[in-house]
C-alpha cells in the first residue's frame, strides 16, 4: 500500500510563522568534525533527519559518544565526545542515503587507519564518488570499488599537491578540506572549476569554528597539519528548508516571518533565493527574523542558480504563476543529486500542464493554470517539498511523502501554517 499527501489550497492567514529547522549542511559538518575533535563539544538546535541521523549513527559505530541535552527553550542540543584524531580500526560503516555523510566520511576514514567495509543506500549508490576517490589514491588510501559498497584500506594520506575535480560537487572539496588536517604533511588541493561554492564556505566556516583555518587561493585550498578543538556552537535555521515557506507566501501575497534567519549574516548559498524573489515583485524585511511579503502579481525572471541549485525547484513551481516566462540557468550539476533534478521537474511541471523547455543546464518554465494531479518525488525529498507549492493554487496529490525524512520529517506538519490543506493517506 503507498501513501500520498492531498495538499489543497486553503485561507491563507495574512501574516504567519515558521520556526525552520537546523541546517542539514552545516549539522553534518559540525558533527563530524566535533567526531574527530580533542574534547567535548556542544551543538545546539541540530537538524534530526535521515540524513542527520545517518551521520550520528556512522560517529557513533566509530567510537564516538553523542548525548542529547534539552535546553530551557525547547530546544535541545547534541553533547559530542570527540576521538581527538580520524577513526581507527576495523568497522562497517553505513552512510545511509546522504551525500554529505558518504563523501564526508570516506576522506576522514582514510586519514586514519584500519580497514572499513562502507555501504549506503541505493540511491547513494548512483550518485558520483569518483573525484574523491581518485584524489584519496593520489595520497596513498586503497580503495576497493568505485561507489558504494567501498572496502577502505586507510593508513593515513600523504598530503601535498592534490587535484580535485570540483565540476560536479562542491562536496569532494569540502570531504578532503575537513580530512586534510591529520595528513602527514601540509595539503594543498588545486581545482579547475567549482560548482555550489557557498557550500565550501560552510565548510571553511565549520573548520575555523574548531581551530582549523584554510588559507583560499582563486583555484587551490592549502591546509597545515594540525587538529581540531572541540567548540560550542548554534545552527541557524535551514535556507533550503525555508525556501517553500519563503515562495508560498510570494505566491499567496502573504507574510510570511522566519525567525533565527538573518539574510545579512548566513553563509548558506540558498539564501539568494530571497534576492530573487525580490526580482519577482516580493518585499522582504531583513532583520534576526527575516519576513517576505508577496506581490499581487510575480514577474518571470531570468537568474543563475549555480550558487543555489538546491532551490533552484522552488523557483521553478513559483514560475508557473508569473507573468512572463521565467530562465532559470547554470544548474547542470542537478542532474546529479538525488534524482535528475532538472528532468524531474520538467516532467511534473508538464503533468500539470505547464510549457516546459530545457538544456543541459538550464530550463525556461512558461506561465500557465496547473491542473492538479498526482505526481511522482522520484525518491527526492526536494521535488516532494518543491510541488507542494503548486497546492497554494490548484489541488495536488505527491506520492511517497515520507521522503521529506531525508531533510525535514516535519515537513507536512509546517506547511499547514501556510493555510493550506494537508491530507496524508494511503491507497
């Protein structure tokens, strides 16, 4: 029996509020680097997802003691016990379906040393992995495969001059970035190209706070040897998260308040979706609590979204209901997540009736009524999240919700304070 979510367009209130969850990038980071931290570190208001979980459960096979905490505000932060140094030993570890646990743990693996049989979920599977292998082999790791399932021969890396292929995910940096520390000599990681790059700020962010400093070159990341120091610190609120609740009061001429997001001081790349909601017609209020107001009517805009492809879906399901044809480009490297992004939402747009043209990188979505069908989440929790949006306006049916688990298990749950109607079922 498979499940659905109904999502029908209901009363808006005129101005709501969201308490968005923590960042998935930036938890995943600090988690593995208070993993292998000298110390006790404390993370506070933490993402819990699929993805989240997937990272504490491979730290804690590893060795390493995580204990939840309540704080005085509801909140609750994670005590983490770090190994002081990467994991040693002779482990199975399982990366679950998130990228940054996979391509995170495989470079700290090898900067220790043992042997490590290490699978992930089949989705995970499909996803690239190459780049970071090839540039773990250059430094002396053994790698048996070439995705997951890896058998994982570590006895430390060499360090030095690396090359990183950084075309298809800023990941494979931030992994080796992160593991480049314990090597035995200095790290230097030369790239030709780099997609998503606020994410490896995130990253170069999540070293510093732990002790770590990274001196940037316009193509190269030079890392001294070193360790890290555990630290204390909170997680702002997820920008990839708050994107649907940030378009569906664009899309209502609602008001919509996010407390803990401050578009003035994120490093999260996303955020320059609210800029380009701006374009649209929407006003935005910055401040600790960022606030977006829709306009009586959206314009289509033509962006790149090289810098924001995780959201780059969002857009496109606000873009139906503008006037003019919105361009969306420099998003080549969605074809490569957790489905063919750009494909997929191609696909579901056109279910509704939308005129959709695409290329390699980029895609053009033409205003136009959806009618309102059921629509595949192609196992990704971003098209799942990204379609809710076209329930703001015409009644929609997604299959398989639950994959919103991956990011933000409460998804369903905060969209309701948008007005619309949510109906979870199975048939």
């Amino acid at each position: 029996m498979s499940k659905y979510v109904h999502i029908a367009p209901g009363t808006p209130p005129a101005k709501w509020q969201v308490r968005v969850p923590g960042s998935k990038s930036i938890t995943n980071r600090v988690l593995l680097l208070a993993g292998v931290a000298s110390g006790k570190s404390t993370l506070r208001s933490p993402l819990v997802a699929d993805d989240t979980n997937a990272m504490v459960s491979a730290l804690r096979g590893l060795g390493v003691a995580i204990d939840e905490r309540p704080e005085d505000d509801g909140s609750f932060s994670w005590i983490v016990e770090g190994l002081g140094g990467p994991p040693n030993g002779h482990e199975e570890v399982h990366v679950g379906m998130g990228a940054t646990v996979g391509r995170f743990m495989v470079p700290m693996l090898a900067a220790g040393g043992g042997r490590f049989a290490i699978d992930s979920h089949a989705q995970l599977r499909r996803r690239p992995l190459g780049p970071v292998l090839t540039a773990l082999r250059a430094q002396g790791a053994s790698i048996e495969g070439e995705a997951f399932p890896l058998v994982l021969g570590a006895c430390g890396l060499a360090g030095g001059d690396v090359e990183v292929d950084g075309s298809i995910s800023s990941q494979f940096l931030s992994g080796l970035l992160m593991a480049a520390p314990f090597a035995r000599a200095d790290t230097r990681l030369h790239f030709d190209a780099l997609v998503s790059k606020p994410y490896l700020e995130l990253t170069l962010s999540a070293m510093r706070a732990f002790g770590v400093p990274v001196d940037v070159a316009p193509s190269a990341l030079s890392v001294s040897r070193g360790a890290y120091r555990a630290t204390n610190l909170a997680i702002e609120p997820d920008v990839s998260t708050a994107s649907y609740f940030l378009a569906s009061a664009a899309l209502t001429g609602t008001t919509v308040r996010l407390p803990g997001l401050d578009r003035r001081v994120t490093a999260q790349g996303d955020i320059e979706l609210v800029g380009f909601l701006e374009q649209m017609g929407c006003s935005v209020t910055d401040g600790p609590a960022l606030e977006l107001t829709g306009p009586k009517q959206l314009r289509g805009v033509q962006v790149n979204m090289v810098n924001s492809s995780d959201v780059f879906m969002t857009l496109a399901c606000v873009a139906p209901f503008a006037e003019g044809p919105t361009t969306i480009e420099g998003i080549g490297h969605a074809r490569v997540k957790e489905s063919d992004r750009i494909a997929a939402c191609a696909e579901n747009l056109e279910r509704l009736g939308i005129k959709v043209e695409q290329g390699p990188d980029w895609m053009r979505i033409h205003p136009g009524r959806p009618q309102g069908t059921s629509l595949p989440t192609y196992e990704d929790h971003r098209i799942a999240m990204a379609f809710s949006l076209i329930g703001t306006h015409d009644a929609v049916m997604l299959e398989d919700p639950d994959v919103v688990g991956k990011t933000c298990p409460q998804f369903f749950e905060l969209w309701e304070a948008s007005g619309a109607q949510v109906i979870m079922g199975e048939q």
